[in-house]
C-alpha cells in the first residue's frame, strides 16, 4: 500500500538552501488544489508560490496539469498550467513544490529527484536530455518554450524574488499495486477522449494527454465546482471523467493508495473551507 | 518474426509521450519515464523521437496508444 503522505519541497531562496518534508497532514487535501491551498493557507504569512501535482499524475490519461497557487497584492490565484511539468514533478517523487524568500541574485533551481541546485542561468541548470522540463519565468512562465498560465500568472512574483527558471528531471517509477485493474482503468478512460469537452487538435499536448487540444498554450483558471479533478490534477476538460468519485476511487485503489470514498466526497468540504480561510484572513 | 517499430511520421507528433510511458511500463513493468526506450524531446516548433530499438517491447501497442499515429511497424 502506498502512503497517502505528501512529499513537499521547500524552497528557500534567500538562503540557497533547499529540504524534503513527508505530510501526513496534507493526505486528506488529496494534492493540485487541495494540498497547494493547505500549503498556502498554513505559510501565509511567508508569502510562499505553491506548485503541486496529484496523486495520479501521469498515471492516467488527461491528468497532465500544475495547479498554482499564490498570493499578489491583496488577492490569492489559483492557476494550471499544462506540459510536461507535472510528470517530471510526479516522477522526480514531488508531491508539492514551495517557494519561499528572495534570492539576493538571478537564480535558477535545478531539480533532479532529490538533488537540488541553485544555479545562476538555465544554461547551468543540466538535468538529463530528453528526459527533463525546462521552465523560464523572465518572459511570463513558459515550459518547454511553449505552455503557459495564461492569465494569473505567478511568473511576476517569482521573477521579483529573483527566481527565472526551473529544470526538473525525475527517475523514478510507479508499480501499480493492481496491475491488471491497472490497465483496464487506463485503457478504458483512454478510450473517453470523446467525453473530454475540448476538441483533439494537432497543438503541443500536455504530457500524459493525447488530444493536442489548442487550449494547452494557456492552461486554466480556477473554476468551482472541478475541485475533485484540479485535486488530481486533471485539466477542467476531463472533469466528466474525474469528477466521478467511483472513477477516481478505483484508480487511486488499483495504484495502492488507501483512500475512502467518505475521504473522496468530503474533499470538496475541506477545499471550500480553506478558500473561506484565505478569504477571511 | 516479431516486427519492429519505426518512427515514421515525427512531424505529426504532439509530445504527449504516452509512448515513452507505454514502453517503459512493456519494457520494465513499471509507470515512469526515465527507463523508456522512447524519447521525446521538443526542439522548436518540433518533436524529436529517439527510439533504442533493442529495447523496445510490444511495439504493436506503442503503434496502438500513439494518437498522431507517428509509429509503424516493419519487419
């Protein structure tokens, strides 16, 4: 069985220093949005940007998305952003990324499982060829030369703390618990790209996602009423196949994860409790 | 005589590596990236494939999951 624990990345950019932290506190937040609120909500006060991807990432199709989350001036952003970002986060075994501080100089963290750099250019910042996500800040965030935020973007944020970029590679690997109901789930929510409410296209598609829709380049904002698939973390698209609790409750059972369904249809509960406590503070 | 997989058609590909995450699960029976015969990378506006042939495993289902039917088979 695999633990519902979060593993998070703190960041501290002032410092240069960087430490891995286990969460059993996050695992009700199921991850994307539920865990990137929780993060921001207890850090508040340290003005923290927040990264996180889902328990599911890049094990299932459609779950190929970044939910951000961060504060600017009197208001909070909930974001994603498509790519392959969030397979390497998933691979590299980031559950959530936190950013805290101000960098006394132009920096760039190179990510490599649990071997972090801070670097002064993306030219310095390695990884492995063909298997790693650059990301720049300077122009907007950009991954790979072409994914965004579109609106909302934290990439302002993190340029005025010095941070202008971010390689992540990640080498490691998931062995499904249930091999067999494994595959059936996945062959058969591949099968579902029809009910996705977006368009196949020939654009750049996110990792994990065969459909090259052009809506990729922008990524999403938030939108109430997904939080079950922005928790996977699913774009808003996929919300037909992911907002089914039975759906998600077999996929995270067939990987090892030991979640309810009570735990599941509460989330949404937990969620609107900690948009109400940002709100209110 | 199994059939080999060929990189045909890479200007169709979108980078979605449901590829690389196919034959890494064919050739090492697990979910990941890094261990992948298959690489994608992005240059440009482009996508390049790089395949290690000799480790590729059931490569009919690479041609399968391929939504820009990149892949063929050849004997």
């Amino acid at each position: 069985m695999i633990k519902n624990t979060k593993t998070v990345l703190y960041l501290y950019l002032n410092k240069k220093k960087y430490e891995f932290k286990q969460h059993e506190d996050l695992a009700p937040y199921l991850g994307g949005v539920g865990t990137s609120l929780k993060l921001f909500c207890d850090l508040k006060d340290y003005l923290p940007v927040v990264f996180s991807v889902g328990p599911l990432t890049g094990l299932f199709p459609y779950l190929s998305k970044t939910c951000a989350v961060y504060g600017r001036g009197d208001s909070v952003f909930e974001n994603y952003i498509g790519g392959p970002l969030a397979v390497r986060l998933k691979f590299a075994g980031i559950d959530s990324i936190v950013i805290l501080g101000e960098a006394s100089q132009r920096t760039v963290i190179s990510i490599e499982d649990r071997n972090v750099k801070f670097v002064d250019s993306i030219s310095k910042a390695g990884g492995v060829y063909g298997r790693r996500c650059v990301v720049s800040f300077e122009k907007g965030t950009i991954i790979e030369g072409y994914f965004t935020f579109g609106e909302n973007d934290p990439a302002s944020v993190l340029v005025k703390r010095g941070l202008i970029g971010m390689q992540v590679t990640g080498s490691g690997s998931v062995e499904p618990k249930e091999l067999s109901l494994y595959e059936k789930l996945y062959g058969d929510i591949l099968q579902r790209v029809y009910d996705l409410s977006v368009p196949k296209g020939k654009f750049p598609s996110c990792s994990s996602c065969p459909v090259g829709c052009k809506l990729s380049y922008t990524g999403e904002k938030k939108e109430y009423g997904r939080d079950l698939t922005h928790s996977l973390v699913g774009c808003g698209y996929s919300q037909k196949i992911y907002e089914d609790i039975s759906t998600v409750f077999s996929c995270l059972n067939s990987i090892g994860y030991s979640y309810t369904h009570e735990e599941l249809e509460n989330l949404g509960v937990l969620i609107s409790n900690l948009r109400n406590a940002i709100n209110n503070s | 005589m199994s059939k080999s997989l060929r990189v045909s058609f890479p200007e169709k590909c979108v980078g979605c590596e449901l590829c690389v995450l196919m034959a890494q699960k064919l050739s090492n029976f697990s979910i990941g990236i890094s261990n992948s015969p298959i690489k994608v990378i992005k240059e440009g506006e482009r996508y390049i494939l790089e395949v290690d042939e000799g480790r590729v495993r059931g490569a009919d289902k690479i041609v399968d999951i391929c939504p820009a039917a990149v892949f063929t088979l050849e004997d």
